[in-house]
C-alpha cells in the first residue's frame, strides 16, 4: 500500500526500471527447477510489501508479467524495464515518486535496485513494445597482451548487421540435453543474454526477414551452394543444414564499438584501480551466448562447425533499449533522461566496480560443445589470450589452418557458383523486362545503420522516406556497375546519401 492510500487497492499495470548485480543469480526470469531469480526475489519482495495477493505471487501469467529483456546466469543490467500487474491506490500518479520507490527498495535484496517507475496502459506489454538492446561487455585492458585496440574492433566489425549467428549460440549442447530430458524444462540454462525479442515469442526483425525474403528470391543458388557443399568430403566438421537454416539464429547487430581509450575503474572491495576495455553492441536482440562468443571471423555464417570459447558472463552489462516503432514512426514508450541518469549512475557506481572486483578472483572455462565437458579452467585474464589456441570440434586434434584452409576453398568455389548465376539472372531479367528499379534491395536498412553508426529512429525514418521518393522520382538509379540486374544496390544508395549530404541533417 503506498504511503498516500486511501485504503481501497486495485491491480495496476506497473513499469520498473531495474539495476541488478546478477553474480547470484540464475538470469531474470523465474526457473521451473526452483533456482534464485531476479524475478522471483522481486515478486517475493511485492508481496512481502502486501502488493500481490497470495492467489498471484506465482503466476506470472496473472500478474501480467514481461520485460524488454531477459538476461541470464550471471550477467548485470542498468537498464531492464519489466512491467506487472501490482496492488495499488485507486488513484496514483502517473510516476512513482522517489520516497515510494526507496520504500520498495527496502523489501528487495541489495543486488536488486528499482531505479524508476511508472504506470502503463491497461494492455501494454513491455516485450511487445522493446524493439532494440544495448550492452557493454568490458575487457581487461592486460588481456589484450600488447596488441592494439585496432585489431579488437576490426574483428567485431565483421559482426555489425545481419547474420546467422548459429556457430554463436549456446544452443548446441543445449538441444542435445533438452531432447534427452524430455523437454526444456529438463536442462538448465546456462547462457547470459536476450533469448528472444521478449516473453510473448520469438520476432524477426525486418532486417531478418529481409534476408529471408533475399534468401528466397535466390532459392536456385542456394540450392546450388547445398550441392557443391555436399560433393565433397570436407576435412573439418560441417553445421547440420536444420540448424544452418534457422532462423532464429538470424540476428541484427547495427554497431559494435570500442573506444580507443580503456576506462579506470576502482573495485567494490579494496578500491584498486584496473584499465578496462568497454566493447558496446547495439542490435535488435541476441542469440543465447551470442556476445560472449564473438572472438572469430571465420564463424560468421560460415557452414564449418566452429567451436568458439565462451567468455564469462561477469564483464556483461545490459545497460539500454529502445522502443521505438518503424511501422508508425514513433516510439511506443519514451525514455526520459531522468531515466537515463538514473541507469548510468547505477551502471558506474555499482556495476563496474562489482564488475572490476569479480574478476579478480574468477576463473572460466572452455567446454566442449558437443558434450557439455569442462575441457579447460583458467584465470580470467588469461582467456582470450588462450582461448584462440583450444579448438574442441571432436575433429581429433585439427587445428585453426585446416579451417581456413578450407574456409578460402569453399568462399573460392562460392564465388564461381555466384558469378554464374548472377550471369543467368541478369539474361533473364533481359529477357523478361522486369521492372525492378523501384525496389530497393533487402537489408537496407541494417546496412545504413553500420555505414552511418545510427540506430533505428527518427532521423532514419525520415531518411527512408527521402529514399523512396528519390526512387519514384528517378533520382536515385542504378549504377552501369551494379551486378543484380535492375536493382538499386547498396553503393547505388550510399553514393546518393553522401552525394545529397542526407546524413548531415540533425536529428537522432
């Protein structure tokens, strides 16, 4: 009951902005074997504060339950909005006010924080509304042994826009388990990041289903791939084709940055000093594992079966999303930058030196894929230094030159089938005349984000529209160089935007 009650409680759709330190606990959302969770503490806690009934406390389907993410084992956030169902005042205003929320904060464990809170609409449903997620993951600045930060971000640009991330998912080992056990219900998850786009079920982003719609316009080559890639006898493992072609591994990353400088961050327990790395990744959502695997080039989309270590999920921090709508160009739930003062000060003055104090005694380890088997347990700061070295594919020993030794064959043969198909396709387009020029080409979007580093929003909204009207206009056209037949390419369409200076305008 809140502190200006007026003695009669109804159920209120409520928003929480959280920051929590998930070193003890097994991910956000409630486990069905029991185990400590964020959410679970949390509706202990609301109920404890006589704010849910005892015929709701556990269902999460009554309270109404969903967030705009879901983190898991052992990894913090400074920006999760969840949304419930709680008991409260007839007539509340529309943002809690600072006192309540130190109130609720007293029934919660220290390692839990409401950082803000307001009320919803009726119907509204977090998950429904989040459409992108940002974390940070820091990397020890001796972990980098000498090298220089160059070669860290020349590697995770490779990952910026959108592809199959299915040599970087965790879901390996854990569909093996699941199919043993019975169900999901019978393995635990081990991962750390955003499974899906929220509880209601797994959505594409438009980008993805871009590709999917590319993917399908060029069937006849893909099926040429599959039978070139099937003729021969490949010295290293090969993806099952079921799980190449899933797409749920299909994910869009617009930027993956690193700043030249490492950052000083004092530890939570003797105050020492460490120099970190902070890599941010901003994308629509990320696979189980995703980030914490994105050490190798050659994994990306590849059809190999690349066993890429996993590093720890401590230095992992969910630190922002947005909710804003391409359909209706505008933002579902607006984030205020009181909200956004909130979370980076509970990001650089609880998390970071948690982070910085945790790594200090933490070891990892490499496991093997396959069978779930520890294969190698060493101290943090020596992991990425080792992890290139550890390759556990079952192959018996193979190293990294095999791969890329067959890697180059592969991309050599890929080439020859694609420039003879673009050969036939271009007769045909010939011949059947088709009118393809007003169409512009699929994954646009995605790809202007990682040219011009902007996320989806308004600025890029209005850029979408300036675009189509130059098509429909003839302004922007293809190129004598363009090899897709009549469609407008991606250098056709980034030569128009740095022609026209459409990049140059303000917005955000």
């Amino acid at each position: 009951m809140t502190q200006a009650s007026t003695g009669k409680l109804i159920k209120r759709n409520l928003a929480l902005l959280l920051g929590y330190k998930g070193t003890k606990y097994h991910g956000l959302q409630i486990s069905a074997q029991g185990l400590p969770t964020i959410q679970g503490e949390i509706f202990n806690s609301f109920y404890t504060a006589g704010m849910i009934s005892d015929s709701n406390k556990d269902d999460s389907q009554k309270l109404k339950w969903s967030s705009s993410s879901r983190t898991d084992k052992g990894v913090h956030t400074s920006f999760c909005v969840c949304s419930f169902k709680l008991l409260m005042d007839e007539t509340p205003q529309y943002r809690v006010s600072p006192a309540e929320i130190q109130r609720w904060n007293t029934f919660l464990p220290g390692d839990i924080r409401i950082l803000q809170a307001f009320r919803l609409s009726k119907n509204a449903r977090i998950n429904n509304m989040c459409t992108q997620r940002e974390y940070e993951y820091l990397v020890p600045f001796n972990v980098l042994n000498g090298r220089p930060v160059s070669e860290l971000k020349r590697l995770l640009k490779a990952f910026e826009g959108t592809h199959r991330f299915h040599n970087f998912s965790g879901a390996l080992f854990r569909e093996k388990n699941q199919k043993s056990c019975g169900g999901e219900d019978g393995a635990e998850s081990n991962g750390e990041e955003d499974n899906a786009d929220g509880d209601g079920g797994r959505k594409r982003s438009a980008d993805a289903a871009g590709l999917e719609a590319k993917e399908t316009r060029w069937k006849g080559l893909r099926a040429k791939y599959h039978e070139a890639f099937a003729s021969r006898d490949w010295k290293w493992p090969v993806t099952d084709e079921t799980r190449m072609n899933r797409q749920e591994y299909v994910r869009t990353i617009y930027s993956v940055e690193v700043d030249d400088q490492p950052i000083r961050i004092k530890d939570e327990i003797d105050q020492a000093e460490t120099d970190f790395y902070v890599i941010r990744l901003k994308g629509v959502s990320f696979a189980m594992h995703q980030i914490r695997k994105m050490v190798l080039e050659i994994a990306l989309s590849s059809h190999f079966l690349v066993s890429v270590p996993l590093a720890p999920p401590e230095p992992l921090i969910l630190v922002g999303a947005s909710f804003w709508d391409a359909k209706t160009e505008s933002y579902k739930l607006e984030v205020s930058e009181e909200e956004m003062q909130s979370s980076r000060k509970y990001k650089e003055e609880h998390l970071y030196p948690h982070v910085a104090a945790t790594l200090k005694t933490k070891k990892t380890y490499i496991k093997d894929r396959k069978s779930g088997d520890k294969i190698e347990e060493l101290p943090y700061d020596n992991f990425l230094s080792h992890s290139a070295s550890v390759v556990s594919s079952g192959s018996n020993g193979l190293s990294w030159d095999v791969l890329i030794e067959e890697s180059n064959a592969w991309e050599k043969l890929r080439e020859e089938i694609f420039s003879e198909h673009v050969k036939q396709a271009k007769e045909k387009f010939k011949d059947d005349n088709l009118q393809m020029n007003k169409e512009l080409p699929a994954g646009l979007i995605t790809a202007i984000c990682v040219r011009y580093r902007i996320v989806p929003g308004p600025k890029l909204s209005l850029l979408k529209r300036q675009l189509f009207r130059a098509v429909d206009e003839k302004k922007l056209t293809q190129s004598s160089g363009n090899a897709y037949g009549t469609r407008v390419s991606y250098e056709d369409v980034f030569a128009y935007i740095d022609s026209n200076g459409l990049m140059q305008a303000e917005g955000s």
